[in-house]
C-alpha cells in the first residue's frame, strides 16, 4: 500500500530544492502579481481518498483549464456537432497561435488552444440564454458548492489586454466560423478564463473524467462514457499545445495547463490530480507542475501507459 503523504511532501520536496528556471505570465498583467515560488498539489482517488500537500488550498487563475470545462458543455449542448466547427488534432504551434487558421480556413485545430476554445465559446453564446451563469452554474454542480467565482480583475486585466485573441476572433469570423459578435465571444471566452480555484477544487472537478462523465458530488451522469474518452484523449494529445507530446512522454496522463501555473490530470477509472505552480517554461506550461507529475508517475508508475 502506497502512503500517498509521504510521497506528496516527497514530490513537494524535491521540487521546492531546485531552482526552476521560468516566469510568471505577464502578458495579463495581473497574473504577474502572483508569488512565483507557490506550489500545491492534490490527488482525488475515485473512491473519494484524498491526498494534498503545500498550497493546495490557495486559489489561483484557471485560465486554460477552463477550455475542458467549456468544450464539455458544448458537447452537452450539440453533441457531435462540435466537430464541425473545431478539429482533433493537435497543432505543434503555440496555444496563442493563428498562422493554421489560415490555411485550415477558420476551423481551429483543436479545442484546446486559444482558437478552438474561442470557437467552444460562440457554440455556447448562441445555445445558451445565460452563457456567463450558466458556466458558473456548471461549475458549481461539478463541484457541490457555490464556492467558486470569477475575478474580476483578472478578467479585466485580459479584456484590456487580449490584443491577439482579438484578432483571432475576428479572423475566425472572416471564415464564417464565428456566428456571433467577436467581442460578445472574448467577453465570455475572457469569462471563463478568470475562475479562481484551488488544486483541490480542480482535482474535485476533474472527477467528471476520472469517473467517465459522473459528477462527483451526486453520481449524476453529465456526459457519456463515450464523450469523456473523447475529451480525454484531446487532452492527452492537445492539452498542452506544442509540448503534449512531451507532457505524455514524461508523464503520461490526459491532462490541461493553464497560464496561471495550473495543472489538471486523470488517469480514468483511478485519480484525478491538480498541481499548481506559477513559473511557467517557455511554452506556456508550469515548469514545476510539469517536474512534480513527472515525478508522481514516475514513482507511482501510474500513468495510462
Ligand atoms: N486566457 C488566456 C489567453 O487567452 C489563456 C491562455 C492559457 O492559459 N494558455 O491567452
């Protein structure tokens, strides 16, 4: 029998020793503000075993975490039809990146980067009254609670800001790919970016791929079995954008980064785990976060391979 605490406060350790190089995002200027040298972890077996360890408990920016949670929404909402509008593949350029869209004519690569969840997003204007509460809504049934919020200076800071993905949309919508006002869709694409939300309540979340589309908090069937395979092998081979093929060569794990320094993973039928740690590597991924799955996996060998 593992003992899952000590291997925690092992992981925490050995990644707290070395002195990883990277930054905090700063392209959203309130991100920048956030203390580099945090890091938290939390592992949630299916069976409701939880192991946490460092500042599991301190929220942070999702950013682009969100894109999972909203692609599973769309999926809800159309079905299959998503695929329509957005590809499986993943696209070996930078999350931000719109030289594809040229070629591919405004279809997105995939979900996960900045054009595909921008897309995701024009889905859920159109089918949803409430888009923003509706979210939030889901958000909360995921979690069983009302606890989780948006910041609203976080979502401020990129709206002022988000010069490129303005862009995107518009060049997006040049192809017809778009079906509402390109600044109707970054207003709730920026939305969705600015949750605040602990290791704990994303690993909490992430039960709904770890228990194939149940939401953890009553069992109640979200999506089907067939839809969360879907998600989670999006994840494993786009989730973060030109370094997934490295993500699963060191950790093997369906997972999503976010530029706030988070990161979510499953292994389906087993855990879910969140890590957090803001210093990001040169593509965009937490550099520690990345170190301490590794290691995880590595030791545990829990991964999908
Ligand atoms: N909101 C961020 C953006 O659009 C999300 C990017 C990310 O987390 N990789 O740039």
């Amino acid at each position: 029998m593992e003992d899952y605490n000590r291997i925690l406060d092992d992981i925490l350790h050995t990644v707290n020793s070395v002195d990883t190089p990277g930054n905090v995002a700063s392209y959203i200027p309130e991100l920048a503000k956030i203390d580099p040298f945090k890091f938290g972890v939390s592992l949630q077996f299916v069976n409701g075993e939880t192991y946490n360890a460092g500042d599991y408990d301190e929220r942070f920016s999702i950013q682009s975490i969100s894109k999972v949670f909203t692609l599973s929404m769309a999926i809800q909402c159309i079905g299959d039809k998503v695929w329509d509008r957005v590809d499986v593949e993943p696209s070996g350029d930078p999350f931000n990146s719109l030289v594809q869209l040229e070629h591919e004519e405004g279809i997105p690569r995939n979900p996960f980067i900045n054009s595909g969840a921008i897309v995701i997003c024009d889905i859920l204007l159109s089918e949803l009254e409430n888009p923003k509460d509706d979210y939030l809504q889901f958000m909360h049934d995921l979690q069983g609670s009302d606890k989780i919020q948006y910041n609203e200076e976080v979502f401020k800071s990129e709206k002022s800001m988000g010069y490129r993905n303005v862009a995107m949309a518009n060049f997006i919508k040049s192809f017809k790919n778009i079906h509402n006002k390109p600044e109707d869709v970054l207003d709730f694409y920026f939305y969705t970016c600015s949750l605040d939300m602990s290791c704990v309540e994303l690993a909490w979340c992430f039960q709904l791929f770890a228990q194939h589309g149940k939401c953890a908090p009553d069992g109640t069937l979200f999506l089907e079995p067939n839809q969360i395979k879907r998600i989670n092998a999006l994840m494993l081979t786009c989730g973060f954008y030109d370094e997934s093929g490295e993500f699963a060569f060191r950790v093997g794990l369906p997972g999503k980064s976010g530029v706030g320094g988070g990161i979510a993973a499953v292994l389906p039928g087993e855990f879910s785990i969140a890590v957090w740690s803001p210093k990001l590597n040169e593509k965009g991924n937490s550099a520690k976060g990345m170190h301490a799955l590794e290691l995880f996996t590595t030791h545990t060998e829990k991964s999908i391979f």
